[in-house]
C-alpha cells in the first residue's frame, strides 16, 4: 500500500510523522472521509471544501491548493489501483514543543491514505442494525463549530465505547437539548408517515456529504423531505431508520434500545433511496 505523505508516495511502514507532531499530541488537525467507485472520487469538490473549510476554521493553513490536494487524491488512487476504496486526507498542526500554541509548530503535515474500509457486515445493508442512545452527548456547537472534522474524536469514541459494551453497531448522541444529533460515525434520518426527516445543522451535527446527496435523492424522487429537531421518542416511534456516512453509504436501523422499529426490517423509503444511491454512484454526476 501506497501513503501520500507530504508530497511524495511511501510505503505504510514508512509513512511515518514525529511524535511532536500537534496532530498526535492534541488532535489538533483534520480530515475527511472520502469514498472512490471505480476509481471516481465521489463528490469530490464537496470533499475538498469540506477538508480546506475545516482547516481555515481552526486557522491551519494547508500547504497545497485545492487542485494539488485533488491530483494527490487521484495520484494516490492510481497507485494502489483499487477499483472501489476509501479515501482519507489528513492535515496535521506539524511538529511543535509540549506547549499549546498552535503558531509553534512549523510546517503542517499532510498525508493520504488509500484503503478499503467495511463498517458493518455485509448482511446487516438487509437485515439492518441496532442502536443505542448513548448517555455521553455531542459536544455542543457553542462550544466547538460541529463542521469541523477534527482529529479529536474523543467525544464521538466514549459514546462509541457505549455501543460495543452493549453489544451493538452504533449509538444515537443526543446534544444538549434532549434532541437526536447523529451517531458516532454518521447521520441518522427517520421517515415518518411517508416523509423523510432529519436533524438540522443547528442540531449540533456535522453536515454529512452523503446526508446531502441523500436529501436531494428524496426531492429527486418527490419523497418529502425535512429537516427539523426531533426527541428520541421520534426515533422509536418512526416508521422507518437509517444511517447515512461515506464509510457506511445507506444503513437500515431496524432497533433501537429495546424498541424494533415498525417491522424490524428495512422499509420501503429506505430501499428504494438505497437503490437510487448505488445508482448515483456509479454515473459520471456523482463525482
């Protein structure tokens, strides 16, 4: 496996930053998600923005403009000539001293990683998946801007913590106002009476690249679509659930706690935005 590593193509065991790198020290740095079909980077420009919009955000300057940081994606890509993978930039604070200040550090580190990544087992895309509502909370927008994609998943890994002592794939992170944020890894959506709903920008949530396609898949297929503040009483009442992520791309939610959801299997709203989705991605557009 080839790692684009500031500039250059190494192999893994020798893709390699100091441990005074700010990035390891604090988390202070960030990243995207990013998944390739066929080798198309899929919603590539709204990776990209996302990655320099995160960055500017924290005031990191990125060393390279978004059109290097385009053409390493793609040299990377080319490198490990996999036909369907995942993508992963990350942009580091740089070597600095033990102290805090960010302005210490000298040249960023940035560094691409190609891989292939499977969140859930195959057969839970039919079968779904169970949640939990996690005790520990999103971190509040008024502490900390939610869209930025930060290194520092401290928060988003102890609600994680809960959902493997539970014995389940992912859980719910309430904010602090009791209302349904997203899941650790990825946006959650419900349908209730035949529309889609999920929760705002405002909910404290990290706007999802796939949670976007999605929104415009539903209006694309006349299936209302909203965005609005919901309780987890919403999330047991609903008649369908599901989870959107580049990793995880369309996940039916078929329990959450000890509530099934409606059936207990994937609903109709959720297969057939599933099927317009692997559509979408394998057409030229979606890049």
């Amino acid at each position: 496996m080839k790692i684009w590593l500031n500039g250059k193509l190494v192999d893994r065991g020798a893709a390699m930053i100091g441990v005074y790198d700010h990035g390891i020290l604090y988390g202070d740095g960030v990243f995207e998600g990013i998944r390739a079909y066929g080798r198309r980077i899929f919603q590539c420009k709204a990776h990209i923005e996302r990655f320099f919009e995160s960055a500017r955000q924290i005031r990191l300057t990125i060393p390279y403009t978004p059109q290097e940081v385009e053409a390493a994606l793609r040299e990377t890509i080319a490198a490990n000539d996999y036909q369907y993978s995942y993508i992963r930039p990350v942009v580091t604070r740089g070597e600095g001293n033990l102290g805090l200040n960010p302005f210490a550090c000298s040249q960023p580190n940035v560094f691409i990683i190609n891989d292939h990544i499977q969140l859930y087992p195959k057969e839970t895309y039919e079968g779904g998946i169970a949640l939990i509502i996690a005790r520990t909370l999103r971190t509040s927008a008024t502490m900390l801007s939610p869209s930025v994609k930060s290194l520092n998943y401290l928060n988003n890994i102890m609600a994680k913590i809960e959902c493997i002592d539970a014995g389940v794939s992912e859980a719910i992170m309430l904010n602090d106002q009791g209302n349904v944020a997203e899941c650790t890894g990825d946006n959650i959506f419900i349908v209730k009476d035949g529309t889609v709903i999920t929760p705002p920008a405002s909910a404290g949530i990290l706007v999802g690249i796939t949670r976007a396609v999605v929104l415009r898949l539903a209006r694309q297929l006349e299936i209302p679509a909203v965005e609005k503040n919901f309780k987890p009483e919403a999330v047991y009442d609903a008649d369908e659930c599901f989870l959107t992520g580049t990793a995880a791309e369309i996940i039916p939610v078929t329990k959450v706690d000890r509530t099934t959801i409606a059936t207990g299997k994937a609903g109709p709203i959720t297969k057939k935005l599933t099927q317009a989705f692997h559509q979408y991605t394998q057409s030229p557009a979606s890049e």
